[in-house]
C-alpha cells in the first residue's frame, strides 16, 4: 500500500532524515517509534505531503508522489487526499474552532465525493457513529466536546476522504490513558472494518503493543531497528532499542528509581532531572 525508500530530508545543513526505507502492507499496521528528534514525525510530514523530501522515493499503491517541489493542482490534492490522510495530535488546533463537528465532517466528504443531500447526510452520520459520536456531539463546537471526542470527530473528518494510508502522529499523547485505550481499540476497528492500512508515530511503547503489527525504530533520523512488534519488543538487536524497551515504567516505578534520564526523555518528550 505504502513504500518509502531511501528517504532523506535536509533542513540546510542539517540531516533530519536519512536513507529511511520501509513498506506498509494494504491493511497494515506500522509503528514508527524514537525519541523527540529523531525524525518520525518529518517523515510522516513526508509522506503526507505536507513537507518536501530532500531525496527517496515515496509510492502509494505503486504509483510514486512527486517530491512537492511546485505547489500541485486542487484536483491533485483532493486525489493525494484520498490516498492518505494525517490525524495529529491536539486536535482542538486542527479543528475549526467556528465550526460544528457535523459540518466538519460533511465538508470533508463533500470535498471528496459528490452525493445529494440526503446520502452526505447519511454518510456523516455514518462516520460519526463509527467512530462513537451521536447527534448532540454532531451539533457541538469543538470547545464543547472533551479530549477524547475532539479526536474522534478528528479521525471521522479524515476517514471522510476514505484513505488508503491514515497517519496518527502522536494521536492519543495528550488523553488520559482510559481514552487511550478507547482510541487504540477504536483505530483496530476502523482497520478491520475499512481496510485502511495505519502508519503510527508515537514514543509510547505500550500502544505500539495493541495498534500495529509491525515497528520501525529511529535514532537521529536513521532506522536503527525494524522488524514485527513482538519480536522487536521481546528480542531488541540495538542498544537504543534496548534503552527505549528499558525505560518503560514497570509494576511499582516511582519517579525516584528512574535510572535512565536519557531514555526516561525519550518516551516522554520530557527532560528528567
């Protein structure tokens, strides 16, 4: 469904990506792991479209994107559109805050299908009740919905384009962890229901255990180490997977026994001091 070979992005004399090559599966589920810096969330950038590469190649069903050099046609966009879509992490600042949920979604769908009034309709309706959202939450601002609702009505908006490829960068970082879990089984339905492949950005290695089937670690823009979930998790080959797999609190952490400041950052986004 997805293949990136040798990808590189350059930001001047800075490598943020480099020679970045994996393939996703039609219905598949990847996981790109690494601490904050390491270029996964460029390379989703990359992948959607919404940053130029610098080289590599990226294909969509075999068909390859071109690198974005000049700024492509509505047409285009709306058919890049239904190839892949982004759902990011706070969605309260990719939502239109003006805007009613329900009209969001529609809007979506309008852009990317032409259907009578009736049928759009229906097909809101069906997307916010596949992702768990009823009538009053269709009617409300985003302001008014929580956390975990704004990032349903985020995903339903990009399940509208009915994409081959949905990327979640850092998707459930900012719920609590019941909405996480919400969310994860909520992305392992639309799977099996839709056959969307999912391309998952996240430093949180206990997600990566329920959302994909395989993973992808980078180090400072390059892949370090890739392979299925359960191997990776179980057998890690390089020293950096080994500190990630390390730092993850275990049954009875305290923030007193953290014995790897370096590592505990790289899960969090955080310094420890």
């Amino acid at each position: 469904m997805l293949e990136v070979r040798n990808l590189r992005k350059e930001f001047g004399d800075f490598v943020a990506v480099d020679d970045v090559t994996f393939a996703l599966p039609q219905r598949g589920s990847l996981a790109i792991v690494g601490e904050s810096g390491s270029g996964k969330t460029t390379t989703a950038r990359m992948i959607a479209g919404l940053e130029t590469q610098s080289g590599g190649h990226i294909l969509v069903e075999g068909e390859e994107r071109g690198p974005g050099h000049k700024r492509p046609r509505s047409g285009e966009r709306r058919a890049r559109g239904r190839q892949i879509q982004m759902v990011f992490q706070d969605p309260y600042s990719s939502l239109d805050r003006r805007q009613r949920v329900g009209a969001a979604v529609a809007e979506a769908v309008a852009l990317h299908r032409r259907l009578p009034t009736d049928r759009l309709r229906a097909r809101v309706a069906e997307l916010l009740d596949m992702v768990g959202l009823d009538d009053r939450q269709a009617a409300a601002l985003p302001r008014a919905l929580s956390g975990g609702q704004r990032q349903r009505a985020a995903i339903a908006r990009a399940l509208a384009a009915e994409p081959r490829v949905l990327i979640l960068d850092e998707a459930i970082a900012a719920l609590d962890v019941s909405i996480q879990a919400q969310i994860l089984r909520l992305l392992a339905d639309i799977r099996a229901r839709t056959g969307t492949a999912l391309l998952f950005i996240t430093h949180d290695l206990g997600a990566v255990r329920h959302i994909s089937d395989d993973m992808l670690v980078m180090q400072a823009g390059k892949v370090v180490e890739h392979g299925p979930v359960a191997t990776v998790l179980a057998d890690p080959q390089h020293p950096y997977t080994r500190r990630l797999i390390a730092s993850v609190p275990k049954p009875g952490w305290t923030p007193r026994r953290r014995t790897d400041p370096a590592a505990a950052q790289a899960l969090t986004g955080r310094a420890v001091s």
